[in-house]
C-alpha cells in the first residue's frame, strides 16, 4: 500500500517536474513535434502522470475500448415462483374412501397432454360397463340383465351422447390423452360366447351407431375349434374386439407360476387361437394382488379392469381405495396394488342405468373446474415445464 507522502515535499517535486517541464520545452523550441519521424507525445500528460505517480504511486488509467457487446438470451428469471398446481379434482359422487389417483409421473408431461388442444379436452370421461348374460325373459342368473334392460341402457346411453370406443382408444386416452369422445363407454361382456349371443344382441349398435364390443375372453384349454372358429368370424367382422379373461378363470392364487400361466398364457393363446394380442387384462372375479399387477405388465398388458364401480375414469385420474369401506364390504380395495392402470373400476350392467346422470355430470364438472385453474396451470408450465418438454401447441392441427 502506498504512503502518502507530505505536502512540503509534494510542492518540492511538483517545482521539480515543472522545472523540468521548462526545460524540456526550451530544448524543443518551444514545439513539440519538431522532428516528424517520431510520435506525437502528449508532454502535458507525461506531466500528469509523473505528478499521480509521485503522490500516490498509479498513473492515469489508458482508456480500453469496451469489448463488443452481445444481445443478451431470454432465460427463465429464477427468482419467479411458479403458482401452487391445485389439488387433484374429486368428484361429489365419490363415496368418503374412494380416492383419485394419478398415475403420470412427470408433471410437465400430465399439463402438456391435458392442455393440447389436438387431445381430449378436460373432463373426457370413460365409463366401463361389465356384460354377462342377457336374457329374453327374467335374468336367469345374478349377473344376468334382461333384454328390456339392456335396451333401456343402450339406449340412454345413446340418448346422453355417449359413444362406444375401442380398448386400443381407451389406452391411448388413459396413457397420452389421446382424442376419444367426451362422454365415452367401454362395452366388456365377460366369458366365453357363441358368435349369435353377438349378432343378435350388439351387432344391431354397430350398424346404427358404429359401437363396437369387447369380448372379454377365456383361453380355455377345453376350447373347441368350433367355438375358435366363430370368434375368428367376430374379428373378421369388424365390431368384436378381444381381450383376455385368463385360461382357468374364476380361481385366484397368489402364486407366481399360476398367475404367469394365467397371464402369460392368456397373452399366447390368444395370439396363437384368433391372431389377436390383448391389450387389457380383466381379472377374473375381480381379484388381483400386487404381484399379479406386476406380472401382468411383464405380460404386455397395459391395463387392467377390476368388478368395482368406484366410479368413471379419466385421463391420469382413477378413483381407487387403499381400505375396506364397512358400507360396501364386497369392494377390495386396489391401492395395495399399486398401479392404478392394472385396477380400473367397471359398473355393472343392472346398475350401470342408474348411473349414467354421476358420470355425465363429473365430467360437466371436471371440465368446468379445469377452466378454473387453467391460467396457473399453464403458467406453471411456462415457468417449469417449457424449456423441458417444449411448447404447447396453441392451435388445432389440420
């Protein structure tokens, strides 16, 4: 650090280097640029410089040109905080115990595919309904539905503009939000069926409305070629679509090689009898464990469906239970097997009637409550999301 030095000797050295200065200048002529080879000096601030060095040991700084600016690239400021996402929606239907869960684990992926235009719109419903018998005159058995009932279904149905999908458009909605009707039902019927059962009971709402069925298939080894052969008529007609039901059915063990020869077995048989490859799983009675969740996927399957009508579903939104409700004993809960995929809940066809105005009006109030907290969503996604997973595409693709 430098001392500074004192004022009677400052005036010394300033005397000094004036002196100097003079002398310098008489040398010169008095000019000082007589001899043009050499570069213009600037003695005055030779001078300067002598004087700030002797006083405080730095001369006067030499002016740098300032490097050549460049525009500057937007980033996300990060001290902006995001706005809370809100609280997954519940439905005022749901029973106290029934819970939705989402199953998408990457936030920006869920906002992105909710808020696309060219996808389905928030509050998109699905409605699984589970078919057995269908009787001509009083339902036969428990699980039987009249045909006067079943009449009166399809046509409601029809009547509150839902629309019969495929499970392959099912899959695509559950999984990327894919376009599928608002107001959507699956049509499952359960267990093995002659091709007349179908021809005279839905081939009719295919003709009419284009809604398929899904046949909801026993791979039984007892399997004549007859009955296989009739299923392939099915296919080959266009409106039948297969998904499996397991090869022994009706009993459930908790067992690894039995549930891979119900699950593995079903996804081969069914490849090799029709030339199909199930997509959906639906358990046989209803009953299901963590493991056979698990095996299930390492089968190929994408989703299952269980006898539990907690309630409709939606994209990345399906109502489950992780207890026994004491008000519905008959109802295993499905978070223990935690994936909500492998445990879709399904109504049944005497009940389903009764139900359709619940599931129309989630829907109304899913969508409506998703307009609500649109704007923060979408600024919790430009915020978070966008760098990582893009834009959101802000019009209808041609």
């Amino acid at each position: 650090m430098t001392t500074q030095i004192s004022k009677n000797h400052r005036s010394q050295i300033i005397w000094s280097l004036s002196l100097t200065a003079a002398m310098l200048l008489s040398a010169c002529g008095g000019t000082l640029n007589t001899v043009s080879a050499q570069p213009k000096v600037d003695r005055t601030k030779q001078f300067e410089d002598a004087l700030l060095t002797a006083t405080y040991g730095v001369p006067t700084a030499t002016a740098t040109p300032a490097p050549p600016t460049e525009t500057p690239v937007p980033t996300t400021d990060p001290n902006i905080t995001p706005p809370p996402l809100p609280a997954i929606y519940r439905s005022e239907f749901l029973k106290p115990l029934d819970i939705p869960r989402q199953y998408e684990k990457d936030v920006c992926t869920y906002l992105k595919n909710r808020w696309d235009p060219n996808k389905s719109a928030p509050g998109t419903v699905v409605m699984a309904i589970m078919f057995h018998g269908i009787s001509d005159g009083d339902a036969a058995k428990d699980n039987d539905i009249t045909m006067t009932d079943f009449k009166a279904l399809m046509k409601s149905l029809h009547d509150q503009k839902f629309e019969a999908i495929r499970m392959q458009q099912f899959v695509d909605f559950m999984y990327n939000n894919a376009k599928i009707p608002s107001r959507s039902v699956l049509l499952i019927v359960d267990d093995r069926h002659h091709q007349p059962y179908f021809d005279e009971k839905f081939k009719t709402y295919y003709e009419k409305w284009g809604w398929p069925v899904i046949n909801s298939w026993i791979s039984f080894k007892e399997n004549t070629q007859d009955l296989i052969n009739e299923q392939r008529n099915l296919i080959a007609a266009g409106y039948v679509d297969y998904q499996a039901h397991g090869v022994i059915h009706n009993y459930f063990q908790n067992d690894e090689t039995f549930l891979r020869g119900e699950l593995q077995g079903s996804m081969d048989a069914m490849q090799k009898d029709l030339g199909v490859k199930p997509l959906a799983y639906i358990w046989p009675g209803g009953t299901f464990s963590q493991l056979s969740a698990r095996l299930a996927r390492e089968a190929g399957f994408q989703v299952g469906f269980t006898v539990v009508p907690r309630g409709p579903v939606m994209y990345n939104w399906i109502p489950l239970a992780d207890e026994m409700d004491p008000q519905r004993p008959g109802y295993t809960p499905e978070g223990f097997a935690g994936d909500p995929l492998m445990t879709i809940p399904r109504y049944w066809d005497t009940d389903a009637y009764y139900r359709l105005d619940e599931v129309r009006l989630t829907g109304n109030d899913a969508a409506a409550k998703a307009l609500e907290t649109r704007a923060d969503e979408l600024a919790y996604y430009d915020i978070v999301c966008k760098s990582k997973t893009g834009e959101i595409p802000t019009a209808i693709a041609q």
